[in-house]
C-alpha cells in the first residue's frame, strides 16, 4: 500500500468535482456471456459461485484505478484486493461474509473459498469492519435481473466495490449472467468499468 500524491494525481478535479454531490456511487448492470466459465467449472467439479468471484477479483487487481481507496481524505493505492463474500449457511437459510485472499489459479482459490466458507461460524467477523482492501460480492442464483441496488452507507469516502450477479440463463448457444457492479465515482468513471468489463469477458472466454 502507498500514499497517492494528490496535488499531483491526474484525478483531482474530477473527484474534487464528484466530492460535491451527497452520494457518489454509481452502479452499471449487463449481462455477461459465462458460457465457457459454466462449461469450465463443471469440467473440474467446482462452484461456479467461486469461480466468478474469482474471475472477478484476479481481473479487477489488474487495473490499478479499481485499487484505489480514500482513507481519512487521503488517496491510497493497495497492492492486491481480497474478496469479501455473501455465503448461505445450509443450517439456517442466513448469509455469513467470507473474506480470504485470492489465488494464483481458479481451482485452489475455490477449494480454499469452500473450506473457509464451511469452517467460519460466524456472521460477521469484526475484522472486515476496519478493512479497505476488500471487494464485496453476493449472488441472487434464483433470479437474473436488469437492475439492483445496495445498502447505502451516507460516507462519501465508501471506495469499496459492490459487484453482484443472479441467475444465468439461456440465450441461444450461450448462457448469460445478469452482472452487477457499483463503484465510487470519485475515483472510477464509466470508462473504468467499461475497461474492467471487457477485461473480465476476455478472461471467462479464454479460461
């Protein structure tokens, strides 16, 4: 992690410019084609739900915009985000939030993401609370949708992305996914997501 420079970031006007409005948050939904990330996980008997985080996350830590962070009015840039993710508890139909670092390859982070999610009794662990580092995921798998919207939290400095996806359903030969992504317009523009979403298909369709 380090300290942006902010009189000298190529950004100041424009987060000085979105630092005015009372919520910053923008959110972007699409559909993405996981044809070949379904076929994928399947093949190797792994959760789909983990291979999307996946995906996801190792796409993300490639652009460095997306692992910027405001922290007490300053700007810092993290070396790699985690995934914090929803998991529903079979016992109890109620959701606990796992957070563990990512992999070098989709199958060790899946089985890893299992074990974590299985052996972690509890809700909400108190270290997420004090973390920045982090991308959230949650999952609707009974409903694909053209529009979501997250809990608002009123602090203009929440950089944390919201990425969430729900059923994937058929459109001829492919299968496609309503995907979900809310950032911090202070310090992401549609081009950034843009770019992150041409990335993250790229990535599925050559897995």
């Amino acid at each position: 992690m380090k300290y942006i420079d902010f009189d000298t970031w190529e950004r100041k006007e424009h987060y000085q410019f979105f630092s005015n409005v009372d919520y910053p948050q923008f959110n972007i939904c699409m559909n993405l084609d996981i044809t070949n990330l379904l076929s994928f996980v399947k093949g190797k008997e792994i959760s789909f739900y983990y291979g999307m985080i996946y995906a996801s996350t190792v796409v993300m830590n490639e652009f460095e915009d997306f692992r910027c962070k405001i922290r007490d009015g300053k700007i810092i840039l993290h070396d790699v985000l985690k995934p914090s993710f929803t998991d529903i508890s079979p016992e109890d139909n109620l959701f606990k939030i796992v957070t563990l670092d990512i992999e070098d390859d989709i199958i060790t982070f899946s089985n890893n993401a299992k074990k974590r999610s299985e052996e972690q009794k509890e809700y909400f662990p108190k270290t997420n609370e004090v973390r920045d580092d982090l991308i959230y995921y949650s999952c609707i798998p009974w409903i694909s949708f053209t529009h979501i919207s997250n809990e608002i939290i009123m602090n203009k400095e929440d950089s944390i992305p919201k990425i969430s996806w729900g059923k994937y359903f058929k459109d001829g030969d492919k299968v496609l996914l309503s995907y979900s992504i809310q950032v911090n317009h202070m310090l992401l523009d549609g081009v950034h997501v843009g770019k992150f979403i041409e990335r993250l298909q790229d990535f599925i369709n050559s897995i």
